[in-house]
C-alpha cells in the first residue's frame, strides 16, 4: 500500500513501533537504507530527511488511531505476531506477487490510507511547531529581501506544508493509470482534507486595554481523535465505485465512477473502494484477514464488540481471571501514580 | 471679521476641499491594503519536554529544545512513566522563535498565549477550579552562541477553565479537554533576537499545588507579535502625518491669536483636539527600533486615550455651543456633566491599563485576569467605563435632538430676521449639520470596516493582488480621523471675510429690539463678535442713523 506500507512494512515501523523510547529526532535516517521508497520518495527523502521521523511518526498516530476506531470490529487494525506487516494485505497495495496484485480495494483499505496520510500531515505541522526541523511553513513568498521575509510579513501557516508533505510523499507511488492508484490517491486526500477541515479558528484580542481593537486569529489543529472519529464515519458513508477502462494515448486508463447514480458522488472528504470487504470471520492471507479467534468479546453488548457478532456465531470460552490492579490512585498531571493494589476477578470471553 | 472659514467658502471650493480628503482618505486605505502586510502575525509553538536530570536543580541551566546544546528530550509521557521520571523533573522548553530564524526590534511587542493540552481520564479528572501553577523563565540571548541571559522568572497561577464536551466515561478517555486560553507573557518590545521560555509544572501534593489538573499532555505556545512590514508602513504614515496636522494646528492657532478677542471656548477644544492628534502622530515609536523601551505599549494605549476623551469632550461642546437657546455657555465647567463621564470613564480605563500593562513592565508574566480579586476588579473597572460610555452618549444624544428641536424653531422663522442675524443662524445651522455629517460619515466608516475587519477573513485576493483588509482598517480608520481633526481646524478656524457687502447688517441686529436675548447669543458664539471694537462700531453706526 501506498504509504504505509511502503513505510510502515519497512524502516517506519521500526521506527515508530520498534524503538519505542527513544527519541525519533535524534536518529539521522539514511534514506537509501529504507526498503521499497520509489525514487520520487527517495528524492523526498533527501530533500526533507529531517522530518522524515515526524512521517513516521504520522504513520504511527494514523495506525493507532485506526486501532482505537475499530477496536471492537471484526476487522481492528491488528497486526499478526507484532510483524511489520502491520495491516496485514488488507491495507497493502504496492506488493505484487509476480505481477499479481495480492491487496483488496476495500473501505478497511481506503480508511487506512485516508487515516495514515492525515496522520502524516497532522504529525509534521505538530513538529513545525516544536521547531526541530528548519524547513518548515516560513517560506519567503513575502516581500522583502530574502531570508527578511517573515520579519516583513511573517509566515505562511505551517499547516499548509505539513499537507504538502503528505501529498509529496504519501501519493508518490500513486501515479499509475489504473484503478488502485485513483482510489489511494482520493483516499489519501480525502484524509488530508478531513485534517483542514477539522481546523479551528482560535482568537485573541490583544487592542487598547485588550479590547478587541486588534484581533489576531490562527488555525489550530484538533485532538487526533476528532479526525479518527470523523473519518470513521466517512468509512462508514464511503462510496462505492465501479472500475471504467479508457483507451488514451497511453495505453489503458482506468478511472473509477460511483457505481450507484442515485447516491450523491463522492466529494473530496468522501472515501472509495470499489471492492467488496470480506467479512474478517476466519483467516484468510487472500483478502487480509486475519479472522476473530481468540479475540475477547463482551458478553453484555448486542453490538458488533458482542460474542455473537463477533465470533461470527461460533460461540465463546469463558474463562476466570484474576488481575492485580491500582486503585486508590493519587495521580500527578503527568508521569507519577501512587496507588494501592487491589484483586479483582474478570469473567473474559473470547471467541472459539 | 465674521464666521468660520466653512460659512464664507464659495460651495464650489468646499466641494474641491472635500474630494482632495477623500483622495487621502483612500490613500490611506491603499497604503495599509496594499503595501502593508497583515498586522500581527502567529507563531505556534509546541513546547518540547526536557527531562530535568540534574539532581540539584541548578537555577543558571537553561533547557534547549533543539541545536548544538539542547536538552534530554523525552517524546512521551507514557516515556517518562517507564524511566520513572517524575513531574517535577520535567521542563518544557519553547525557542522564539523558530530556528534560522530571528526576532526584531521591528516587532514592537510579543504576547504569547499558553493552551495546556490536558486529556481525559475516568481516575484523574480537572477539579472543579482547578489552579495550574506554572513556574517560568524567560531568557534571551543576541547570538546563537552567547549564554542565555535571564529576563524574568516567576511563578504564576492560572485558572483551568475547561470543558469536556462528550459523555465522561470510559469510552471517551484519552480526548482532549476543551480548555481557554491562558493569557501567559507580554513583552512590550522585542530587543532582542532570541528567546527561551522554561516552564515547569511543580507538584506539591500536600501544598495541593498542581494536584487535581488532569493529565497534561502538551504544552502549547502561541506567540502573537506586530509584522515588521506593518511597523514600517505605520511609523512611515505617522512621520507623514506629524507635520501636516501640526502645520495645520500652528496656521490655526495664529488665526485665532491674530483676532483682537480672546478666543472662545470652541476654539479652545479644537485647539485641543489638534494637539491630542499630534500627540498621537509623534513617531516616537522610531526610538523602540534602538532602544529597549517596554513601556511603548502602555504610552501608546495613553496616547489613545486622551485622544478618545478629548475627541469625545470635543462633540459635546460643539453640540452645546451650537444649542442656540438663550444660555450664556462658553466656559467648560458649564459642561462638567457631560464631560464628567469622560474623564471618570477613561481614568477607570487607565487604572486598569497601569493594572495589567503597567505590572507587565516588571513582570511579564502577570495577568490581572489571573486571579480572581483581579478578575473582579478589572470586570469592575470595565463596568465602571462602561456606564460612563452610555451616561455620555445619552448626553450627546439629547444635546442633539436639543440643537435639532432648536435649528426647527428657528428654521420657521427666519424669514422674519433681518439680513445680518439670518445669515448668523443660517451659518450656525449649516456649521452645525455639516460637521454632524461629517462625524456621522466616519463614525459609519470606523464601525462598518470594524465589522468587516472582523467578520471577513484577513484579505481579498483581486487576481495577483492581494488587499490586506485589517491592514486597511487600521490605516485607514486612522488616517480618516487624521483628515477629521484636520478638516476641523482649517474649515472652524475664524474667517477674514465679512457677512454682508456692507456694514448696515450690524444696524438691525442692535435696532431689531424684539429679541433682547438673542443680542447675548451674539456675543457668546464665536461667529460673530470680534471683540468690543466691532461691536462699537455696529452701535456707532446705529447711533448715527
């Protein structure tokens, strides 16, 4: 798959999962060393490659925001034996056995692609703001002699490059003619622009006496999960399309179209597939699914996180379990627990 | 001598007059909108969380969130939480700016504003009231390699106002409360070219301090400061300004100085007003670009103030001397109802500013929103204002229907006076009506582009250019009032010319004895008495005959 596959399966992950405690910005990436970067991406790389760990960082934020959105589904992001292959082929896309395209267009695809790209814009305008990289927003497309320029007129919002990072990066495999690479590239849009979309506008009156005289205003980004949950529900309104073939010049173009005309069409925070999901009961390495054995499952709930749904009508085991847990906590805002430890009992179920 | 200059001017040169200002005035609009770029600008920043291992805590060290020197940075606090790193230990570091890049005197001021991130947690919720305790320094340096220099350090509470917008339960942990904003620091010039802040969060579980305000997440940092460009174009319209009002002031005063009578109380307002627009206009902002003068902002909010208090004093005599009943006026405490609201509301206003601006000098940090006894005091002082704002222009309001109700009764019967004494009513009334216009106009003016600069997004984008809209509010707004002091003084400045061709005018006014009172009117407005020699001259005459 288009980012964060290439990414993800590779150098990213390690990165972003593998090292968990160390700083990502401290590290210096060796781009040639990433597996699978097409050489447009590897351009990219050199050019930027001191935000490269907040790209891996955006994929890392999209992933587990896709965990936490689909955690009680059938399908819930997970990732066989902790590999690198993360999503499993569900979201993969650019791996070819021998030319043959193992990756399904699903909506599980197109969400993934949509979350992780507005992952990756989300987590390089955050970094713009920590000011570790220096190739951020200030561009000198103001007056003024060079270099001068924001003392001029101040700086273009950081935001705005942290999309284009995105869009340079995450669409630069998608530039074939044919159908996967039209559906990744209006997925990935589709999550940058959801990420805009979500900004707000945050004000300060700072006139005589602080009265509202003079108002300054600033885009600020939402909480991650504002984005997760707005996406969720695009997952959940996503289109379907059906594949057109076109014969240009070039050969054979293919093009997608709404396969209902009766729905409204797609628009640029709508996301696409146009094959059907396979409904994620069993294990099949085919269509990416990893099947929902021994997954637990709540006994009470009628929804999909219930043991009849899904566990696919197999039924469940139940067993007992006692677990150690902090109560009575006094907590710091940040860091520093001091608790007791109390013994409960859980009833946990899962799946047959 | 007879009259403003406004009365005698032929309607032809008033109609040249008027089109050559509202050339300035889109002058003015132009400059802001297209030379200027937006007023302030915005910087964000993310604070980055150093780990504080020194076990001493040595107050010199400064934390560095990035470059040669910079600090232990954890990405984290669930990284924090496996190391066994505790709060107190941790400092958030934030550079100003951004790197490669430099502040500059240019600025002329820097607010920053503080937004804690704070999530959601069922066990460790924000308490009701909950105070944050935030212990900051600030430290500046003039070359990337020189030490930091400490400029204020300080210990600051700030009041957590935050909601959770969804249903707490466990379901939702993790979201991010939805705080307001902190006012945090407020520099009153940029002097120099680099900027550290350290911010701590100490914990004090049995001073309760930092206990009960949730799990902080982040820190973040906006820093709001005037664009340089903006600066240049604003110190370049006042160095304009500056001279032509007080050329203006100078040629007015000495018409006034060169009659033989003393000059009455309107001429002394606007007299006055002049001088508070030059006051206003002296760039002495040029001397911030050199030097570190933090108390710039709080002379400019000064400046402001007398302006507005004496623009405002300025309506009301001028409706009151135009009252044309038969009240001696032409002494200013006669007005001490009116302008009393003035004085009292702006002194408020000014105790406030020394309040907030004023402790600024020493402490940036300080906010009197901070607390809550400086929460209601200020809301006090606000109110207090306020009401004098109302008081005030209920005033103004009735003084002008009074002039209205008065300039009817006389409109009916003018065609019964004299020659002399209906041109002297016709000029009061049109004085009067050509100025109420003229307020009316650029009061409409200074609201309508208030709401435009607020509602409209920051420009207009016309092909290639582009038109800053707060930008031509401001510089407009101020070159209007400008042009309006200046109109003032050069159309209400005293007149050479005469009323009538002759001087038989001055018979009737004295023979027309069916209106003792109005010959007192007469003398008290400065139209049309000249000192006593004219006078004498008008009762010569009548003697004569």
């Amino acid at each position: 798959m288009s980012l964060s596959p290439s990414l993800s399966i590779s150098l990213f992950l390690s990165l972003a999962v593998g090292q968990q405690y160390s700083s990502l910005g401290t590290q210096p990436i060796l781009c040639g060393s990433i597996p699978g970067l097409v050489p447009k991406q590897l351009r990219f790389c050199r050019n930027y490659v001191e935000i490269m760990p907040s790209v891996a960082e955006g994929v890392k934020i999209g992933i587990q925001e896709c965990q936490h959105q689909f955690r009680g589904r059938r399908w819930n992001c997970t990732t066989i034996n902790n590999s690198l292959a993360i999503f499993g082929p569900v979201l993969d896309k650019g791996e070819r056995r021998d030319g043959f395209e193992v990756s399904k267009a699903t909506r599980e695809s197109a969400f993934v692609h949509a979350i992780a790209s507005a992952g990756v814009a989300f987590a390089v305008t955050r970094s713009c703001a920590e000011g570790s990289a220096t190739i951020c927003g200030c561009d000198a497309r103001h007056k003024g002699p060079p270099g001068e320029g924001w003392k001029w007129g101040g700086c273009s919002e950081d935001v705005e490059f942290g999309s284009m990072v995105s869009r340079e990066f995450a669409d630069a495999r998608e530039n074939r003619p044919d159908a996967r690479s039209a559906m990744n590239r209006q997925n990935n849009e589709a999550g940058r622009t959801s990420l805009n979309d979500n900004m707000f506008l945050k004000c300060k009156c700072h006139g005589l006496s602080g009265s509202c005289e003079v108002k300054t205003c600033w885009w600020s980004q939402p909480d991650f999960r504002v984005i997760g949950d707005y996406m969720k529900d695009k997952y959940d309104s996503a289109s379907e399309m059906v594949v057109e073939k076109h014969q240009e010049f070039r050969g054979w173009v293919e093009t997608l179209r709404p396969k209902y005309n009766y729905f409204k069409p797609p628009t640029d925070t709508d996301l696409v597939y146009y094959e059907t999901s396979p409904n994620f009961c069993d294990p099949n390495p085919e269509t990416g699914s990893f099947g929902t054995r021994d997954r637990s499952c709540n006994l009470t709930s009628h929804g999909i996180d219930g043991c009849d749904l899904l566990c696919c009508g197999r039924g469940h085991n139940t067993r007992t379990e006692q677990r150690k847990e902090k109560c009575n906590c006094i907590f710091h805002w940040c860091c520093y627990v001091s608790c007791q430890e109390c013994t409960r009992v859980y009833d946990v179920h899962t799946c047959k | 001598m007879a009259g403003a200059i406004i009365e005698n001017m032929s309607s032809k040169k008033l109609v040249i007059f008027g089109v050559i200002l509202l050339l300035f005035q889109a002058l003015s609009f132009m400059v802001g909108g297209l030379i200027a770029p937006s007023p302030t600008s915005v910087m964000l920043y993310m604070a980055n969380k150093c780990v504080d291992t020194a076990k001493s805590h040595q107050s010199t060290k400064w934390f560095m969130p990035w470059g040669p020197n910079k600090c232990e940075i954890i990405r984290s606090f669930d990284e924090a939480m496996a190391k066994k790193i505790e709060a107190n230990n941790i400092v958030f570091a934030v550079h100003i700016p951004q790197q490669n890049m430099e502040m500059s005197p240019w600025f002329q001021f820097m607010l920053v504003i503080l937004q804690l991130d704070i999530a959601f947690k069922m066990h460790n919720q924000i308490e009701e009231g909950a105070l944050a305790t935030v212990d900051v320094a600030l430290a500046y340096r003039d070359d990337t390699l020189s030490e930091w220099t400490e400029m204020a350090h300080s210990v600051e509470q700030r009041e957590l106002k935050c909601k959770f917008n969804t249903q707490k339960n466990y379901e939702n942990e993790g979201r991010y409360y939805d705080c307001d904003l902190l006012p945090f620091m407020e520099l009153g010039s940029v002097s120099h070219k680099y900027y550290l802040l350290n911010i701590r969060l100490p914990v004090h579980e049995r001073k309760k301090i930092n206990v009960g305000i949730g799990e902080v997440k982040d820190i973040q940092l906006v820093g709001i400061h005037q664009n340089g460009g903006f600066t240049k174009v604003w110190f370049a319209m006042k160095t304009f300004l500056t001279p032509s009002i007080l050329i203006v002031l100078v040629w007015y005063w000495r018409r006034i100085t060169l009659m033989t009578r003393p000059p009455v109380l309107l001429e002394k307002v606007i007299f006055a007003l002049g001088i508070s627009m030059t006051f206003i206009n002296i760039p002495v902002e040029w001397f911030s670009v050199g030097f570190d003068w933090t108390w710039m902002l709080l002379f400019g909010d000064i400046r402001q103030g007398i302006f507005y208090s004496m623009l405002l004093s300025f309506w009301i005599i001028f409706c009151g001397e135009h009252l044309m009943d038969q009240t001696e006026r032409n002494r200013f405490s006669i007005y001490w109802k009116q302008v009393g609201p003035i004085v009292f509301g702006s002194f408020c206003l000014f105790i406030f500013d020394m309040c907030e601006r004023g402790v600024q000098l020493t402490n940036p940090f300080y906010s009197i929103w901070a607390s809550d006894v400086g929460t209601e005091l200020a809301m006090a002082f606000i109110v207090v204002a306020g009401i004098c704002a109302c008081l005030y222009f209920l005033f103004l309001c009735f003084m002008v229907f009074q002039v209205f109700r008065n300039i009817s009764g006389k409109r009916s019967s003018l065609p019964a006076m004299s020659k002399a004494r209906r041109l002297h009513y016709e000029g009061l009334i049109f004085r009067f009506k050509f100025l109420m216009l003229v307020t009316l106009f650029c009061a409409a003016m200074t609201v309508i582009f208030f709401i435009i600069s607020q509602v409209m997004e920051g420009h207009w984008q016309w092909g290639s250019q582009k038109l800053e809209l707060n930008s031509a509010f401001f510089t407009g707004i101020y070159g209007m009032w400008n042009l309006y002091v200046f109109a003032i003084m050069f159309l209400y400045a005293p007149s050479h010319k005469r009323y009538g061709d002759n001087q038989s005018g001055g018979q009737c006014i004295i023979s027309d004895t069916g209106a003792s009172g109005e010959e007192i009117q007469l003398t008290t407005t400065i139209t049309h008495v000249d000192g006593p020699t004219e006078l004498y001259k008008m009762t010569g005459k009548a003697a004569q005959e």
